[in-house]
C-alpha cells in the first residue's frame, strides 16, 4: 500500500506509481468523496462527464443560434 502526506496547506502528492498506473495528468479533475466508514476516495471523472465533455461543440459555438437556424428552416 502506499502512503502519502497531508502539507501544512492540505495538499496531498499522488505516489508516482499510482499516477502512472491510472494515466493521472497535472490539471486533471479528480473527484473527493468521503466513504460511510469515513475513508477518502479520489476517483477519476464518471463516464457521465466523459460523454458530456464528448459531444460539446457539436452544435458549433452558439448552441442557441443553431437551434434557432434549424426552427426556422422546419417549414422550408
């Protein structure tokens, strides 16, 4: 098991092994929860927010604008 330390500013560094292992970036999202037994877990974001980021964009800049684009060439 590894082990890592709580700074004096409530950071924590991830072992080098474990980063590795799950592919962990700088900058990455983790989520915090704390279990019923009182443990913290860190996990990588849900497949939910993979799909969400995965299609973002897909209307082009101004989702809006599209939408009202396509409204107005239903009766075409």
């Amino acid at each position: 098991m590894k082990t890592a330390t709580l700074s004096s500013k409530y950071q924590v560094v991830i072992p080098k092994q474990v980063r590795e292992g799950l592919n962990l970036r700088p900058g990455q999202k983790l989520r915090v929860t704390k279990t019923k037994d009182g443990a913290i877990r860190l996990s990588t974001k849900s497949s939910l927010d993979k799909f969400v980021g995965s299609v973002q964009g897909i209307w082009g800049e101004d989702p809006v604008a599209y939408i009202r684009e396509q409204r107005d060439n239903w009766d075409d």
